[in-house]
C-alpha cells in the first residue's frame, strides 16, 4: 500500500506546482522567466499524464525508479515555485502599502535582480529534469492519460454500536448471539461471558452491532455498553470508555479506583451489557486486571460480556465456556453476491449478462463479506462490461487463496479512488493508531496545511 501512494504524493506535488505557475504568468509583478515557467508548467502536464500508467507499471523495478525520481523532482519543484509565489506575495503586498510613494517597483527588495537571476537558474534546471524523466518515461513505453482531482470530506472514527446498513446472510447468527445472552447463566463474578470468534472480514463487528440493536436484547439489558479495544487492551483507556459510555461525556478522572467507583453508580440495580469489540491481546494479566476492576459491580443482576475476536488463544475467549464460544463462519456464493449487487446497483436492474459476470465475482470472495462489500463499493453505478470482467479475471483473486486477499481487494479499492488527492488525503490518515477518533474538521485542517486540498479555480473566480 504504501508504494501506491506514492503516485497520490506525486499527483499532488505536481498538479500545485501546476497552479502556482498558472498563478504568477497572469500576476502585475513581471518576471524575466515566464517563457521558462511556461516550458515548465508543459513539462509537469506531461509527466502528470504518464503517471497513471506509471502507477499500474508499479511492479517493474525500473518503473519504481522512475517514479521515485519523479517524486523528487516534484517536490524540488514545489519547494522553489513556493518560494517564488512568497516573493510574489511580498512584492504585491509592498507596493500596495506603499502606493503612490514609491514609484519604482525595485526599490522594494533590497536586491531584486539576484533573486530573478537565481529563480529563473533554479526553474531551468527543473526543467531540465523533468525533460531527462519524460524521455525515460518514453523509452518505457508509458502511455498519456488524464486524471481527475476532486477531495470530498468525511468523517472518520473507530467501530460503534449503532447499525445502519442492512445485514446479509446473519440472521442465524444473530439469533444465536441473542439466545446465548438472554440464557445465559451469571457466574460468581456477576456476569457471563460470550465470544465470537473469527478471521478478519467476516463481519464480527456488524454482528454485534445488530445484536445491540435487537429489541430481545434491548428489553433484557438496562445499559449497553460499547467498547472497541484493539490491539492495546488498556485497561484504564477500557475503564474511562465504560464511564464515557454510560455518563454520554468525556471521562476526566484519572483515577482507576474513582472511575470504578462511578461506573458502580451508575450500574447500580441495572443488569448490563459490555462489548468488548476487535480483542486482540493474548496477556492473561491484562484481562485479570480488567475483571478484577469489574468484580461484584452487580451481582444482583444479569449481566454479560460480549467479545468479538479472531482468535481463540485471546485471554477473553479463553475464560469462556466452550459453549458460548460462536465461530462465525463464511458465507454462501449467493449471499456475496446480494452484498455486491446491492452496494453497486442498490435498486437498480442489472442486466443478464453483468449478473452472469458479478456471480463468479461473489464465487471468488471465498464467503467473506468484506470483500464482496467492498468489491460492491468500488463497482458502485459502473455499468461497462469491460470493467466487471477486467475486475473478474484480475490477479488479485489469487492472493485472496493465500489469504493476502483481503489486504489487496482493499487496495484495490483504494487504486480506484476518483483522484491521487483523495488517496493523498485518506493516506495520511495512516499516522493516526487504529480506532483512533479523528475529529472531522481538524483532519481537514491537517489536509489543508500540508497542501492536499487545492481550490477550485471555478469557486474562485
């Protein structure tokens, strides 16, 4: 994945240098290297067209050099075009202060024609770069194509327990979930415990979910509480979750034994249910720390916990009776299938012959619905026939056999993105740890200071 973002960065770099040229050829302040700048604005245009072809080269060695190059070259670019519309800015804003006092534009930087002589030397030899880089790009055989820009905003967080998409193919499991809860038999610790067990893209998250939001349980449970651990079980960050969940504000205590203590009053003479969503940790400590902080809180009532994980050896499924132990199994062809129908058609017919196609689609999701979701929502109103049988007989299907797949039909998705904007923007958001809550304005704030979102000259004008 990370080498696939490389020709998001590039895109990126390349379509802002692009607008900073555009931006000083048409500015009052006059330059002595605008036919340079010009030479260079086409150059960046074609290696820009190149890259996509580039990109889907990615595999040969010689093809990642030239993408690296380029990369460097780009950034070059960026960093002398910037300090070019800096000094543009400078000289604007001096005379506009200045006005009738200073008739003589050079009389407002101290040494004028160093910088010009500097800047149009640096801009040359950009230039000459990038020419070196396409006349590669043409002895590769890379062919010209044209991308679209184009970033949207959304809002990022860690799974919860709300549930707003329909669930295929789980009714069963559901309702086994459910029965195990509601008929459960609370231990001497005041709760009983049940886990769902299963490789990764199976839908354990989801399956929770519609289990908190049956009425069944629902009716049975006083509290539902949600939390998504992750591979760090931290037992005070767990704690403080639990309080959050029940108070609906921010946990500011920092003491274990206060916040216990609140979640006792607040549990108090109310049965519960706690999710433990994505369990990771093998440590037996960690859990006994956790249990040990969950003791007596309300033997009275019953309660339960609810794990979610992908693997048996988790100190949490391991406590669990065999019994109540749920292994989630994969799906049939046919239910793949409605899952990939539904997110790229929704209600819409499809033809015969893409039918035909998206069914030995769903056959090569090997039952996980992950895939077929997100096979689904990267296909969403594509209706050329080329395209489904492109994605039919892709490689990646292989990969999905060694249990690569899912990494790959991910980044398939990814690939597919409609600008290297939009893969730039969602790249970045790899620095944050897993679940983390990443407040949608900051994010874009983040974006907008490390120059990914660009303006749209039509909003501009």
């Amino acid at each position: 994945m990370t080498e696939a973002i490389i020709g998001a960065t590039i895109e990126v770099a390349l379509s802002k240098a692009i607008s900073i040229i555009e931006d000083q050829i048409n500015l009052v302040v006059t330059w002595d290297f605008k036919d340079d700048l010009n030479k260079l604005r086409s150059s960046l245009d074609l290696a820009r067209a190149f890259l996509q072809d580039a990109e889907s080269r990615r595999v040969d060695e010689p093809i990642k050099v030239w993408l690296q190059q380029l990369r460097c070259i780009a950034y070059a670019a960026d960093d002398v075009l910037d300090e070019l519309a800096y000094e543009s800015l400078r000289r604007t804003t001096e005379a506009n202060q200045m006005g009738k006092k200073v008739s003589n534009f050079f009389s407002l930087s101290k040494n004028p024609m160093a910088f010009s002589v500097k800047m149009g030397k640096n801009i040359k030899n950009i230039s000459m770069s990038m020419d070196e880089i396409i006349d590669r790009a043409l002895k590769f055989g890379l062919q010209q194509r044209v991308q679209s820009m184009g970033p949207v905003f959304s809002g990022i967080g860690g799974t919860h327990s709300c549930n707003s998409s329909r669930v295929v193919g789980r009714e069963a499991d559901v309702q086994k979930i459910v029965d195990l809860l509601i008929g459960s038999n609370t231990d001497h610790h005041g709760f009983s415990m049940v886990s769902v067990v299963g490789m990764g893209g199976l839908g354990k998250t989801t399956l929770a979910k519609s289990v908190c939001n049956n009425e069944k349980v629902q009716n049975c449970f006083g509290e539902i509480i949600w939390v998504c651990v992750a591979e760090t079980f931290d037992v005070r960050r767990i704690l403080s979750e639990i309080l959050e969940s029940l108070t609906r504000k921010p946990c500011e205590i920092k003491n274990d034994d206060v916040v216990v203590r609140e979640i006792q009053k607040k549990l108090k003479g109310k049965s519960f249910l706690l999710v433990l969503d994505d369990v990771w940790d093998e440590d037996i400590k960690n859990w006994g720390d956790l249990k040990g902080s969950l003791l007596g809180i309300n033997e009275s009532k019953q309660s339960c916990i609810l794990v979610t994980s992908r693997s048996e050896n988790v100190a949490v499924v391991k406590e669990t009776l065999p019994e109540y132990r749920h292994h989630l199994k994969t799906m049939v062809d046919e239910e793949c299938w409605s899952i990939i129908r539904d997110s790229a058609f929704g209600n819409s017919s499809v033809s015969q012959e893409l039918e035909v196609i998206g069914r030995d689609i769903a056959r090569k999701c090997s039952g996980v619905p992950l895939v077929a979701n997100v096979i689904g929502s990267t296909m969403c109103n594509r209706w050329d026939r080329d395209e489904w049988v492109s994605l039919r007989d892709s490689s990646l299907w292989g990969s999905l056999e060694r249990n690569e797949g899912i990494v790959r039909v991910l980044k398939l998705s990814f690939d597919r993105l409609s600008s290297p904007s939009l893969k730039q923007c969602f790249a970045y958001c790899s620095i944050f740890p897993k679940d983390f809550r990443i407040q949608k304005d900051q994010l874009i704030q983040l974006w907008m200071a490390e120059g990914f979102l660009q303006q749209s000259r039509i909003s501009s004008q």
